[in-house]
C-alpha cells in the first residue's frame, strides 16, 4: 500500500534510515505533490 509522511520538518525530517525511501510531502500540501508522492516507486 503506497504511502508517504507529511511533515512540516520538509527534508529536515529524521526518518529511521528503513524508512529513507519513502516519500515525504512539505507543508502546505498540494493536490499534485499528494499524487506523486503516492505514485512514487523505489
């Protein structure tokens, strides 16, 4: 199931380094980086 983490923290968010493929989306979200983001493949 494809997800991503939202944050305000952008490309500053400490992620477990498992988790560093997976795509993060910066506030304030829009339409288009929730569709890419969600699409994404690793």
């Amino acid at each position: 199931m494809p997800f991503a983490f939202g944050t305000g923290f952008g490309d500053q968010a400490d992620l477990p380094e498992h988790l560093s493929g997976v795509p993060i989306i910066s506030k304030p979200y829009s339409e288009k980086a929730l569709r890419e983001a969600l699409t994404h493949r690793s």
